[in-house]
C-alpha cells in the first residue's frame, strides 16, 4: 500500500485519512487500525471529526504540527482530540468541556495519551480557566455550536493565542441561525472575525460528512 | 505595589516582573481545592490572608471584595520560575481533580435526574395500564369501558370476577392469576414514583425554595431541567421561560407556519390550565415574569421572598377583573 504524508504526522492511505497513532494497539471509538512496515495508523472517519472531513475536502493549509500547544474548546468525548494528541506528538492540548459526561470518557483519553488536558468548564469564561493555561498556546480549536460561537473563539484566541497564532473554528450553521443560508451564516461568521483583527486564510465546508458544517482557518 | 496571581502551581506576588514571594503547592488534589476555593469565592480565605499579611499594598488579578482587581497574566514569569518540574503531568492529575470537585456541586443535577426517572416512569405505568385494561376487557368488557385505571387496578387486586352477565370470554385461574400478578407490578411502580417524587420535592423545596411556592416542585423541576440547570434558567429571559418546552411549536412558528406558542412546560400550572383559553397568553406573560424573578432569587441567595406570590395574585385579579391590557 502506498503511504504519503500529507501533512505532519497524517497520511493519505488509498483515499482515507490516517494518522500515526501514539499508543500502539488501542482504537479509541472503535476506528480501524492499520500496520504498514512496522508503523500502526489510526483511521480518522471524515463522519466523526470534522477536521478529517475537511482535509478530505482539500483543505490546504493544515495548521497542526509536532510539539504544538493546542486550546480546543469544546472537546466532547475526544474523537478529534484523540488525533490531534496523534499529531501533536509531545505537545499539550487543554481540552475545555462543559459537560461532565463526556468527560468521563475523556478521562481514560487522558490517562493514555499524557498530552491531553480535561477541563471541567465553560468556554465563555475564559477566566475560570485561565490558571490552566500557564503558556499561551499555538492553536485555538474550537467547536462548540453555540449561537455566539465566534465570539467564544475570539475571546478565547485574544486571550491564550501566541502573536502569529492558528486558529480553527467549526461552525454548525444550524446552531448559528436555523433560518439563513448556511453560505451566508459562514460569511457572516468570516466578516466578524476580519472585523477583529483575524487574518482569513481559507474556508472548507464539510458536506457531504458533516451537513450544513464548515471549518474556517485564520491566523492571529 | 505586587500583584497576587493565582495558578495550578502556586500563587505568586509579583512586583516588576519579579516573584518576590510565592507558595507552591505541592500536592494536585490540595492545588485544585485552593484554587477553585479562591476562584469561586470573593471573601478572602485563609491562605490568601496569610499570603498578604506581610505586604503592603495588593492588587489581586482575580475578582476579591475590598481589594483592587486588574485582569493581567504572569504565566510567562511563573513559567520560567518552574523550570525543570513535570509540568504537563502534574497539569493532567490537578485537572482530574479540579473537575471531580467541580462536578459534586450542583445539586440541581440530582433535581434533573430525578424528574426524568419520574416522567419515564409515568409513560411506562400508563402504557402498563393500557395493556392491563385491554387483557382484562377479554373478560369483562363492561367494567373497563366504564371505569378509571385506579378502580381496575384494584378490582383485579380485590376480586376479578364479575358481577353481572357479560359478553367476555371467561377467564381459568391461570388468567386470574396472570391478571394480579401484572396487577401488583404496576401499583409497586406508583408507589416508586410516589417515592421519587417525595425526594424530589425535598430537593426543590431546598434549592428553589421561590420555585416551590409559585410553581410546585414538579413544573420547577421541569423547566429546571429543560433550561439545563438552575444557573441557566436565573439566567433565562421571562419570554424564554414562557416557551420552555414549546420549541417544536416556536420552531415551526418561526418557519412561518402556524401560531406562535403561548406556553410551554408553564401549562401544567392550574393558573393556566384552569383559565379561559383567551386569558391564557396574558396569564402565561404574567406567571413566566414572576417565574423568571423567583429562579433569580434561588439561584443568586436562595432565601424566600413571599411577596413574589402575592404579586401573582394581584396580577390574576386585574387580569380577570379586565383590567391593565399589557
């Protein structure tokens, strides 16, 4: 089979996304594990995670690499964080929940990986978090499908980004407004974070794996 | 002038860049404790007034009464001060803490689980009893048709023969049997429910004391948890609490199809149920507004303010005397 590096520590295998995967032998929600020379691969299922679903898309500029400092909002059970914690190698992803449930599940993530943070809080206050954070991060994910959800993400970036930081945001547009075009809910979002002084670098949407979604890129 | 900044690692003074004292802490579980005691209180604690004893004007970067507060960030001097300790992992053990303390606060989480146990259990008592009316009238038609599910349940408890002729077919011992056996798990349900019910309203009566008394504990507890906890429903809008569990009809209304909803979980309440149905807007108005005050009230001190019921009452008054259009 042939194997190439896309990106920093993601390949493309006959079509599919994979990443290396950290811990050896363990599937996290039951993905397929792959054995090339030696070398295992996580399946990263383009219907689960949204940033899988964007790079099969063609998404260009993929912002993760070895030994980054992530912030990810939102982080549910750890579907997405679990390959990003693949790609980030020794880095460190703080990973804010507002629920406790997934949480719970996450725990296990963390105990595995060494590179995963749970936090047990609301990503619209940042300073009931900030004591976690102790160096500003390289990227902000965010994916929280709240009506003000770039305003989360923009809170968030000004406060925890590095100069020159990445950001992602994953928007829901159903969540965002029910009633509008999802198209124009994503210029909507685009031209806000423009207004504040975020640089666009591309937008992808995520149909047919994700409907009505769309994750923007930008840089700090 | 030092700066009081607070982290997983310690709290620090910080004057012109430099640490000039701090307190590490040592152990995870003692870290998230003191932390998301300083965090959430803004009485000062007893570590912090030790801390401060000795210096001579502070300024705190977290929220303190009677002190100044100045947002800044010093994680970058702090940073370099820890070098060479395993900072990601003790991060990971400080974070497993932090949230296990986080999550045993809320109370109003027990409030949601319960009523979710107690409404499930009603639709499967009442889908029982269906399937019991409908085993039962092969027997004896006459009675089902005519009385209620409580009086069915107890005939068959009592005695399950009939009293008069009837069109039924006639039933062994090994129906009867059946019949009381099915009989005596739904009446052990009910009392279930009755029990969860109690506890429930001891719960209400203890977080949301104003709830309780405009609204019952079963219909606080409902839009409780439909609003996802007692913080987000002080939280809510009156409009918004008036429509709690209306959703589908609002959604549909703002689609452009249909009436826009007047009530939502709201119409359990005798006050709305009980009214002329061209009132009923102007009595859900009223009755959210007051809801919406009494939630503010329980979540933000929890002491009972009677006048809110009082208010209510007045209100009532002039709405059916035709009085006050708003």
């Amino acid at each position: 089979m042939k194997v190439k590096e896309i990106f920093e520590n993601v390949y493309k295998i006959e079509g599919n996304i994979y990443t290396k995967n950290l811990v050896p032998g363990v599937s996290v929600y039951g993905e397929k594990l792959l054995k090339i020379d030696d070398v295992e691969y996580r399946f990263w299922d383009p219907y689960r995670s949204k940033p899988s679903a964007a790079i099969k898309n063609g998404l260009k500029n993929f912002p993760l690499k070895r030994g980054m400092s992530i912030l990810y909002l939102g982080i549910a059970s750890g579907t997405t964080a679990s390959h990003f914690s693949d790609i980030i190698e020794n880095g460190i992803i703080y990973g804010i929940e507002i629920s406790d449930v997934p949480l719970v599940k996450l725990k296990n993530l963390a105990s595995q990986r060494k590179n995963i943070v749970p936090i047990l809080a609301d990503a619209r206050k940042p300073n009931t978090y900030s004591h976690f954070i102790i160096n500003k991060v390289d990227l902000v994910y965010c994916d929280v499908a709240q009506p003000d959800e770039a305003r989360i993400f923009l809170e968030n970036i000004n406060k925890f980004g590095k100069e020159n930081c990445y950001g992602m945001i994953a928007i829901k547009s159903r969540s965002i407004d029910v009633i509008k075009k999802p198209k124009e809910v994503y210029k909507e979002v685009e031209k806000y974070l423009k207004e504040n002084g975020l640089k666009i670098i591309e937008r992808v949407e995520l149909d047919p794996y994700q409907k009505d979604h769309a994750i923007i890129v930008v840089k700090k | 002038m030092a700066y009081i900044f607070l982290n997983a690692f310690g709290i620090f003074a910080i004057e012109d860049g430099k640490i000039i004292k701090h307190k590490i802490f040592d152990d995870p579980e003692e870290a998230a404790r003191i932390v998301i005691e300083c965090k959430e209180s803004e009485e000062l604690n007893d570590l912090e007034k030790e801390f401060i004893k000795d210096l001579k004007e502070v300024i705190f970067t977290y929220p303190k009464k009677g002190f100044k507060f100045e947002e800044k960030d010093f994680s970058e001097i702090v940073l370099n001060f820890l070098k060479g300790k395993d900072i990601n992992e003790f991060l990971i053990k400080f974070s497993d803490f932090y949230n296990i303390f986080k999550s045993r606060k809320e109370k109003d989480r027990i409030a949601i689980g319960l009523i979710t146990l107690i409404e499930e259990n009603e639709k499967i008592i009442n889908s029982m009893f269906e399937r019991l009316r409908n085993f039962y009238s092969i027997y004896y038609p006459e009675f089902v048709i005519k009385e209620s599910n409580e009086k069915i349940l107890n005939k068959i408890l009592e005695n399950p023969k009939r009293e008069e002729k009837s069109l039924g077919i006639d039933f062994s011992e090994e129906e009867f049997r059946i019949c009381k056996e099915y009989a005596n798990l739904i009446k052990e349900l009910i009392e279930l429910n009755k029990k969860f019910e109690e506890r429930l309203e001891e719960i209400i009566k203890e977080i949301a004391p104003n709830l309780y008394e405009i609204a019952g504990y079963k219909l606080a507890a409902k839009l409780i948890k439909g609003a996802g906890s007692l913080e987000k429903l002080a939280k809510m809008a009156s409009s918004a609490i008036q429509l709690l569990g209306a959703e589908k009809a609002l959604f549909r209304f703002l689609r452009g199809k249909g009436k826009p909803p007047k009530h939502g979980y709201i119409f359990l309440h005798p006050l709305v149920n009980q009214a002329p149905k061209k009132l009923r807007g102007k009595i859900s108005r009223a009755l959210a507004s007051q809801l919406s005050k009494a939630a503010k009230i329980d979540y933000f001190s929890r002491r009972l303010e009677p006048s809110l019921k009082k208010q209510l009452e007045e209100r009532m008054k002039e709405i059916y005397e035709g009085k006050g259009n708003i």
